[in-house]
C-alpha cells in the first residue's frame, strides 16, 4: 500500500527528467552526493569533539590551583 513500486518511480524520474532536463540530472546528483557527504562528516566530526568532554575526569584542588603559593593575598584573622 504504502510502498513505492518500479512503475511510480519511472514516472517520477521522468517529471524530474522534464522539469530540469537530461543534462541537469547528473549535476543535482553530484551536488545531493556533496551535500550528505558534508553533512556525515559534520556529525562525525560532532561526535569527536563530544567524547574527550564526556571522558573528562576533574583534577583535585590543587592541582587545579596554578597560582604560586608566595602570591596568594592571605587576609588578616578577625580578633573577637
């Protein structure tokens, strides 16, 4: 019911056929073929920048800190 046969795909390609003419055909194809190549490069490329963020693995508070320790501003004690 829902699928389409050898039949509706002859008459489709024929409408293409007529609407753009035989020598734009191979020239859309080529430019489709482009365009989902880009687009399946773009989503791996995606996935490779996601993993190293989700394999991140955080650093203790020292390591963290990368101010020498002689320049950090100690504040004076409250006298109570």
């Amino acid at each position: 019911m829902a699928g389409i046969g050898f039949q509706e795909l002859l008459v489709i390609f024929l409408i293409i056929a007529l609407l753009f003419g035989a020598k734009k055909i191979p020239e859309l194809a080529r430019g489709l073929g482009q365009a989902m190549k880009e687009f399946k490069k773009g989503m791996k490329d995606q996935d490779s920048e996601e993993e190293p963020k989700k394999t991140k693995v955080e650093k203790p508070e020292e390591e963290k800190s990368k101010i020498p320790p002689d320049e950090i501003i100690k504040t004076p004690k409250k006298e109570e």
